[in-house]
C-alpha cells in the first residue's frame, strides 16, 4: 500500500509538473519585448530568492548544504548548465514563433529518458515497448531527413530540447540530493552569471527591469513559474520509473502543438503531421505495453 501510494503521488507531481510547462508559452509571449537572455537571468534570480524562502521557513539550510557536497556538487554543476541551456533555448523559440519546434523537442524527449534508462539506468523494457520507441523514432528521423534536405530548418531546437533536458532529468535522479535542495543549489550556480547579465543590460540602457511596473511584475513571478514545475518533476522523478516519467512527458509538448498551431498560427507542414502521427502511435504502443511489467 505505501509503494502504491508513493507511486500515486509521483504521478500527481509530474502530471502536475507537464501540465505548468505545457502552457509556459502563454506566459512567455508575455515577455517577448524582452531579450531571451535577460528572461533567462530573471528567472533564475527570482526562483533563487523564492527557493530560499522557502529552504529558510523549513530550516533545510544545513542538510542541504552537507548534501551539495562532492560527487553531488559536480553533479549540480552539471545539471545547472543543462537546465540554464534548456531555458535558453526554449524561451528564443517561444519569442521567435518557433513553439512547434519546441513542442516536437519535447516530443522527442521521452525516447531520450527511455534510451538513457536503459543504458545509464539498466532499466528494462517489454518487446511491445521497445517497438513504440522505435516507431517513435521513425518519425524523428523523417523530420531531420526533411530538415536536411531542406536547409536545416529549425531541428537544432528540437533536439537541443530534448537532449539538454533528458541529460538533467537523469542527473536530477541520481543525485544524493532532494528536490529542493537541487533546485536551491543548482539557481544558486546560476547566480552569479544571471546578475551579470542583468547588470550589463542595465548599464548599457538595454535593461527590462524597472521601466513598467506590469512587466517588472512578470519578471518577478517568472521566479514562481520556474521553481513550482522543476520541484514537481525532481519530486515525481525520484518516485517514479525513468520510463514511466518519459510517457507523461507528452501532456507538456500536447498543450504547446494545440497552442502553436491554434493561437499562434505558426505554419503545419505535412512533414510535420506525419512525424507527430507516429510519434503519437509510438506513444498509444508504449503506454499499452506499460501496463505490464517486462518480463
């Protein structure tokens, strides 16, 4: 009963969790005046100040700072620049019309914590299971083929995505630390090279901050926006099967193809609709196959 009830409350978190980041891009539209990177920096610096109020208030201080040490520091340090490399990413791609991209990168990532479950984790998988990752795979390689073919287009977001993001997954899952005290540690990482990159903004009269009070307030609960979905995945991913976490990953890249192609009206290209066809197929294969453990 307490394994079941453990592995319940996982799956609330990183539905929870996907369901945030699924519609992150409406809010990030609401940024799109300001520069990617200056988005990126008040993220961290708000979530920073957010996590510490809230490490402060449960009197996590010292435990987390005898975890951050070693093996697990650098594994933070790892995990931070794959985190910082992934917000980067996707808030350029929301603010240049590119959340089909986005959303496909993330589409894509369940095969990376699939493939990194196996070989990193040794988890196993059913037959039927490995048929789905396959099909899946299918219709990544016909879109990179396209991509190719056609000058490349707008794939490096997409797999850029999905790599950085199953890297930091992985890490947050073997790390000897809890969600929170990842978090804290890992923004706290970020810190330095955030507020230099606010500080140069605003010295050179570029700076987004204090110029309108709507959009300062934005930038603020950007803080609130990154910290509540990362805790809820780190949680889930501790609780959960690397596998299991890669098939509620659809629910976020779902939310952002409907609002791409709905409120964004960025261009469907039938090269598209075959590469989500499968990749959905792959998906309905591997949650039937999930139903039974492998043998």
């Amino acid at each position: 009963m307490d394994r079941t009830h453990h592995m319940r409350g996982g799956l609330f978190l990183g539905i929870g969790a996907y369901a945030i980041w699924g519609l992150l891009p409406l809010y990030l539209r609401l940024l799109r005046e300001v520069p990617s990177g200056q988005v990126l920096a008040h993220r961290v610096v708000w979530s920073l100040l957010l996590l510490l109020g809230v490490v402060l208030v449960m009197r996590r201080g010292g435990a987390i700072l005898r975890a951050a040490r070693g093996r697990t520091l650098a594994l933070l340090c790892a995990s931070a620049v794959l985190i910082a490399i992934n917000w980067l990413v996707y808030i350029w791609s929301v603010q240049h019309g590119h959340v089909l991209e986005a959303s496909l990168g993330y589409f894509i990532n369940p095969l990376v914590n699939v493939a990194l479950g196996l070989i990193v984790l040794r988890e196993r998988i059913a037959p039927v299971q490995a048929v789905a990752v396959a099909v899946a795979a299918v219709g990544v390689v016909i879109l990179g083929i396209d991509g190719v073919s056609s000058g490349g287009g707008a794939l490096w977001i997409s797999l850029t995505l999905a790599l950085s993001f199953g890297g930091y997954g992985l890490i947050r899952k073997v790390a000897a630390i809890d969600a929170l005290g990842g978090l804290t540690v890992e923004t706290a990482l970020l810190l330095l090279p955030s507020l230099g990159v606010i500080a140069f903004a605003q010295a050179g009269g570029t700076g987004a901050f204090g110029h309108d009070h709507r959009l300062d307030l934005l930038l603020i609960l950007a803080g609130v926006v990154t910290a509540v979905p990362l805790l809820l995945f780190a949680a889930a991913a501790r609780r959960l099967r690397y596998s299991t976490m890669g098939l509620l990953q659809y629910i976020a890249p779902t939310l952002q193809f409907l609002e791409a192609v709905l409120l964004f009206r960025e261009p469907l290209r039938p090269v598209h609709l075959v590469t989500f066809a499968l990749i959905w197929l792959g998906c309905a294969i591997y949650a039937i196959g999930a139903r039974r453990p492998p043998a």
